[in-house]
C-alpha cells in the first residue's frame, strides 16, 4: 500500500511452501481486490480446503488465481514477490528432502 497507494488490482505471486502463513494470505488477498499467482513444489501445495475457501473468494471479488509449480509463471506481471522459510520449527528432521523439492524457488533479481 505505501508503495502502490492501494491494494486493489495488485498481483501478489507466492513462491514457496504452501504453509500457514500462504493460507493467511490467501484468505485475505480476494477481500482486498489483490490478484493472488502461487508457486509451490509438488507434494507442498497449499491447503484443499483453503484452496476451496480462496477460489470462491476470487469469484465472489473478481480476483485472479493462478496455482502452479512454475516459479518464473507465477512471478510474471506481479506488483510483489513474497516467500517464507522452506524449513518451518518442527520440519528439521526434512530438512534435506526440503532443500531438493524447493530447489529453484527462491526468489533472486532474475
């Protein structure tokens, strides 16, 4: 907002693990008339039922959703990359599987 002068019509793309902090986003960027692009590994996708929940919200508000495993497709056009830690408090002993799946879905200047 402060770099945009609203929230309305912005695209957020989400690139990374689909967690609780993506499901927090994704139940509010439809509200806030924010398109939503997400990223995630296969096996790491968000929440069905939160899914579910967004995808209603995006029809009721007239957003866009995109889910896909492309990082670069889903950081096309956005107004703002956001991410998260790969490997959340109680996921250490994934760590190496964690770091093989989300290869290639940090976000870089590229």
């Amino acid at each position: 907002q402060e770099h945009y002068g609203g929230l309305n019509g912005l695209t957020i793309a989400w690139i990374g693990d689909g967690n609780n902090v993506l499901h927090s986003i994704m139940t509010s960027a439809a509200k806030l008339g924010m398109h939503l692009q997400i990223a995630t590994p296969r096996g790491y996708e968000p929440d069905l039922r939160i899914t579910q929940i967004t995808e209603q919200h995006s029809k009721e508000y007239g957003t866009k959703l995109l889910l896909t495993t492309d990082p670069l497709e889903a950081a096309d056009g956005a107004n703002v990359l956001v991410t998260d830690t790969w490997i959340s408090m109680g996921q250490e002993e994934e760590k190496k599987e964690r770091l093989k799946a989300f290869e290639g879905y940090q976000i870089t200047m590229q």
